[in-house]
C-alpha cells in the first residue's frame, strides 16, 4: 500500500530524515512511504496562531498525495492541521498523529494524560483532546522545558518525571506524547522506566506508531472518513484556487 506522511511544517532535511527514519521502522513490511513538507507556513506547530498559518499548504499537500495514487495520508503533527478540511476534501483516509494517538490511549485506559513541550501549548492540547471527544478521559497535560525543535531522547528524563506525576498525583493510566517526531524508541525506553519506578505496564503512546498502525488498517480494511461527517465541498468555486508548492521526497 502507498501511504503519504505529510509533515505540515517548512522543509528542512533533518526533519525529512528525522520522519522517514521513524516511519520506515514503524511500518508494517509492504507499505510504500513517501514524504511531504511545506514552502510556506511555520518552522514548528506550537501554537492554534501556527495551526491556522500551516492549514492552507497543508490541505494542498493531502489532495496532491491523492492524486499521486496514496491510498491513505497521514498528518504528522499532534495538532492535526487541516484535519476535518482534509478529510471534506479527500477520498482516501486522512490520519491525524494526534487523533491517532488520544484515541489508541483511550482504548488502553480509562484515563491518560499527555506529555507535551512547552508550557504554552498545554492549552493547545486540551484543545486537540476536545476535538477528539476525549476530554473527559483527560487526566492532565503536563510539560516538559523544551521546543519541538529539540524534543528528542535527550528529554528522557524529564518526560520520565512527569509522567510519574501524572500517574502517581492525576490519575493517569496511560501517556499519550503530545510531540511527534520523539526520537526512534522513546516511548519505549520511557515505558520501561516507569515499569521500574511505578511497578506496572503504562501504555506511553507514539503518535507516529499510532498514526501509521491505525493509516494501515484502514487501507486494509478499507475504509475512509464519512461522507456525511465531512461532505465535499464545492470543486468549482475559483477561490479554490492554489498558489502555493510542496517539496516531496518518496522513499
């Protein structure tokens, strides 16, 4: 199957390796991948200021993976941008890295929290669990002291320590991480770690796990979003438009 994992930030090489190391072991053998960023829009999506400025290029990029024959697309953001707008104007599934993930968190335990980066994103999270109609299985969102930027295993610690928190003061059951991108064998590493302080199995959610796993059922399952959920809109409208480019690399 040909699955695109659109990144909804500008380009850059590291972050290209980065997602296509990460995918290429997540995936299940057979799935072909290919990877889009954007030209125009924001470095990072830390923010709704950065959703909204990345949506435009990021929609474009989903109906060019369909055209190119992908049978399904993958949003490689927890922020999901352009999700609902994606999935109006698409035919094949369109898979959200954070929907996937709160959703795989919610099936594993009946309270999770996320583990996200700055503080100022927590809000942004509460958000996307809204979105998600998982609110009320929302333990807590808890931060750790770093960019998206430089998220990686480095942060171990600190994502250790709060999810402790969360577990042991906010009734956490399951962590879902609120960053993408995380590092090859984060969450596993994490998972371990907690084994051996707390003295059982929490589930620490991958969204990049979460998102190819569940882009992959679908296809095979063959199945997509509904046309009564997100109807499509009208192609004819010339405000449609598109003036913008994407950068595509196909592994």
């Amino acid at each position: 199957m040909k699955i695109c994992v659109v990144i909804p930030v500008l380009h850059s090489d590291e972050l290209i390796s980065k997602a296509m190391d990460e995918y290429a072991r997540a995936a299940a053998p057979g799935t072909e991948l290919s990877f889009t960023a954007l030209d125009v829009g924001t470095y990072t999506i830390e923010s709704e200021y950065d959703v909204v400025l990345n949506q435009p290029a990021t929609l474009r990029a989903v109906q060019k993976a369909e055209a190119a024959g992908n049978q399904a697309a993958i949003l490689a953001c927890f922020g999901d941008p352009a999700g609902a707008a994606a999935k109006e104007a698409s035919s094949i599934p369109v898979v959200g890295e954070g929907e996937a993930a709160l959703h795989y968190a919610s099936l594993l335990a009946n309270k999770f929290s996320i583990i996200t980066v700055r503080e100022q994103t927590i809000p942004f999270m509460f958000n996307a669990t809204r979105k998600a109609g998982l609110d009320s299985k929302l333990a807590s969102v808890r931060a750790v002291d770093f960019g998206v930027l430089d998220f990686s295993l480095d942060c171990i610690d600190d994502v250790v320590a709060q999810a402790v928190k969360a577990i042991r003061h906010d009734g956490a059951e399951a962590i879902a991480m609120g960053c993408t991108g995380v590092g090859v064998d984060m969450c596993l590493t994490v998972a371990d770690r907690l084994q051996a302080e707390i003295g059982s199995y929490i589930p620490i959610i991958d969204p990049v796990k979460a998102a190819i796993g569940l882009a992959e059922s679908l296809v095979r399952s063959g199945y997509r979003q509904s046309e009564r959920t997100y109807p499509k809109p009208p192609s004819s409208r010339p405000e449609y438009r598109w003036h913008g480019s994407e950068t595509v690399v196909t592994t």
